[in-house]
C-alpha cells in the first residue's frame, strides 16, 4: 500500500469533519461564556485539544469495533486494510498525548473535566458501548461537554450550562437512533444496545422524549433573559428540523441521524447569534 493512501487512512480515523466540528462546539462554548482576546490563547489550547482528543477517540473506537465495522461498516480504515490493527492503536495514543499537554495549560476546572473526558473515551468501547441505555448517555454527556469545556477555559461554566444540556439531549437521541441503524452487526456481535434489550420502536419512543424534553428547554435562556428575540428566530427552525429528523427516524434511520445533526448545529448557531446581540448591545 502506498504512503499516500495509508496517510489518508490515518486521518480517516479521525473522523476529520467530526474532531474539527467538536473543536468548534467548543469555541462556540467559550463565546457563549464571554471569551475575550485577553483569553484567546486557551480558547485556541482548548479547541485543540478537543479536535485531538476527538480524533483520538474515534481512533481507538474503531480499534476496538473492528469486528463490528467489517459487518457494518466495512469501507473504514482497519477493516480494508489501510491502517493496521496496532497503527491505530498507537495513533491514538500520540493524539491523547498532544491534547492531555495542551489541556494542561488551562484552569484547574477545564483540566478536571478533560482529565474525566479523557477516561470516559477510552472506557466507553471498551465496557460501556454494549450496555442499553449507558453507553449512548456517555456520548451524549461526551458531546454535550465540548461546550462545558470551552466555557470552563475562560473560566465560567454556567453560561453554557443550558446548551450543555440541548447538546447532551438531542446527541442521546441521536445515539439512540444511531443504533436502531446498526442493530444488525450489533446483534451479530452480541451486543445489547437500547433497541436489542427492547425494541427498535421503544427504542425510538425514548429517543422522542428526549429530544421532546431538549425542545421544552430550548426557550429557557430568552425566557431568562439571556438572549433576545434572535436567538428564538434561529432555535425555532432548529427545533422545526430536529423533530422533523425524528418522524424521519421510524422509516429512515440514517436520514433522521443525519437530519438531527443538522438541527443540533442550528441550535448551536443560535446559542451564537443569541450572544453575538448580547455583545453588540453592549458596544452600542
């Protein structure tokens, strides 16, 4: 196999377009929580070290899922070949390297939530991933925390603590979903996901109330105050895609995930937009 191929395999395992997203779900956490140009150099220590503990993480998930992944997912990199069962193990541990030394760097708060994060990404394949229910509520919790983390390096957690709990909500749904799509080679496996324990319907009526929970907090930081009328302009189309996404899920599985992940992102702008008026209201 050439350099250039196995090179592209190496960052296949990161899931690029994944680890960078989840870098951006932090800076966005750090705005949200009033990050300055006095603090721009831990948010960017902080967006890095999530794009690379990302990356890392994703590596050493498909370590462990390589069986798995030769029934579902069989054009990912350990299966075809292009990077070896040993390469991604070692991959993964130089990018936790790099991202535990740039987490060093900021407030004792952010360093605590990295240090668990860090523990519960190695730990989730390997004992968490098969149990109904736990594994999908450690992702979540994994995904929501990118925005607890942004706002911990600047030094305050709270402003991010309602868009902690959106994330963390529709990601579990997500996840929820994510499974119903794999419960062939999960089954095969022998593993016992939420829709193998009771049911890929069930399994989706839970997903529904959780994302219907996430969509009642939804107006919490206008209702508060926080934010003003923009804010509601962009969440409202967000929440009008994820329940969308969500009706989509009973027949199409893979487009509700993919059409629920559009709606997360939504949200997430209007969490952006919402502290953007906050800011220009106070400069004028």
């Amino acid at each position: 196999m050439d350099v250039q191929a196995k090179v592209r395999g190496y960052v296949e395992l990161t899931r690029p377009m994944n680890s960078v997203a989840a870098g951006v779900l932090t800076f966005i956490g750090a705005f949200v929580a009033g990050a300055s140009t006095e603090s721009a150099a831990l948010v960017v220590a902080a967006v890095a070290a999530t794009s690379l503990a990302t990356g890392a993480g994703n590596a050493i998930n498909d370590y462990f899922d390589r069986e798995i992944d030769r029934i579902n997912q069989p054009d990912r990199p350990i299966p075809r070949g292009a990077v070896s069962e040993r390469g991604a193990l070692w991959f993964s541990v130089v990018l936790f390297g790099i991202a535990t030394a740039l987490a060093l760097t900021l407030p004792p708060l952010a360093i605590g939530i990295a240090a668990f994060n860090l523990i519960a990404l190695v730990a989730y394949t390997e004992f968490f991933k098969g149990l109904p229910g736990f594994g999908n509520a450690l992702v979540a919790y994994l995904g929501g925390s990118t925005f607890l983390f942004g706002g911990a390096a600047v030094g305050d957690v709270s402003a991010a603590g309602v868009l902690f709990v959106l994330a963390a909500l529709s990601t579990l749904t997500r996840e929820i979903i994510k499974d119903v799509e794999d419960i062939d080679g999960d089954r095969e496996e022998g593993l016992n996901t939420l829709p193998i324990a009771i049911g890929e319907r069930q399994a989706l009526h839970v997903g529904t109330v959780l994302l219907l929970v996430a969509v009642l907090v939804s107006p919490v930081p206008y209702l508060q105050g926080s934010f003003g009328i923009a804010y509601v302009l962009v969440v409202a189309p967000a929440v009008v895609v994820m329940l969308f996404a969500m009706m989509r899920s009973y027949d199409h599985p893979r487009a509700g995930q993919q059409y629920l992940k559009y709606g997360m992102f939504l949200a997430a702008l209007a969490f952006i937009i919402g502290q953007m008026s906050v800011v220009l209201s106070l400069a004028v």
